[in-house]
C-alpha cells in the first residue's frame, strides 16, 4: 500500500523579488503595525523584514536589483573619424584601444588583447573606488 502526504502548510523556502521586498518595506513603514505583527499577518518571520528595511535604507535593495541582461551601447570608431580627434603621434605608436566610460564616470583604457574577465575584473575594481 502506498502513502501520500499531504502538505497543508505554505512552503517554507520562498522566493521573493526585489519589487515584492521594496513594496513589503514599503507596506511594514506605513502600515503603524509593529514589525513583528505585519509579519505575522503576511507570515513572514520578522527578521526578513528588518533585513530588507536596511538592505532599502542603505540602498542595496533596489528595483533594478534583479539579475538582468543589458546592452550597452557600443561605437566603433576608427582612428580616421573625424568625431573623435587622434593625436598623430599616438595614432602611429601605440596599438588600438579600448575605451570603456564606466557608471562612475572614470574612463578605462585597454589594449585589445586584454582578456575578458581581466577587463571585467578592472572595471568591477575601478567601480568600486570612490
């Protein structure tokens, strides 16, 4: 004979987006309910919640949090263009560049045989720096 169980409860190890975690912050600050109650409502435990307040409150937790794919736009430009000046000396001595403006505003130079991850690697630190 074969058993089946049945499980009634809500499943314990749940996944939650960063909008669903902003708009619980969002809900727990307005709602004039301590924080141990709004959990208990929603059946969460509390410390997700302080968790995700502070995570809101120093900015780790955002909208754009989420692991997304995106483009950068990308011009290729020839020492010959007119739109971007070469310097002549410069243009005859030293190999192609890449140059990569990063969100923080400092410009990454690179040759182009640098590797991948070693250019990621150095924009990921150059990003960092404050």
């Amino acid at each position: 004979m074969t058993t089946v169980s049945v499980l009634t409860d809500p499943e314990r190890r749940r996944r939650w987006t960063s909008a669903e975690k902003l708009r619980l912050v969002e809900e727990s600050e307005t709602s004039g309910l301590s924080i141990a109650e709004f959990a208990r409502q929603r059946d969460i435990h509390p410390n997700l919640i302080h968790a995700w307040r502070r995570q809101a409150h120093t900015g780790a937790l955002s909208a754009t949090a989420e692991a997304t794919v995106r483009f950068a736009p990308v011009t290729v430009v020839t020492a010959a263009d007119p739109r971007r000046p070469a310097i002549a000396s410069q243009a005859t001595t030293n190999p192609p560049v890449i140059e990569v403006v990063l969100r923080n505003g400092r410009v990454l130079r690179l040759g182009e045989s640098v590797a991948p991850g070693t250019a990621a690697s150095l924009a990921d630190a150059l990003e960092a720096c404050r």
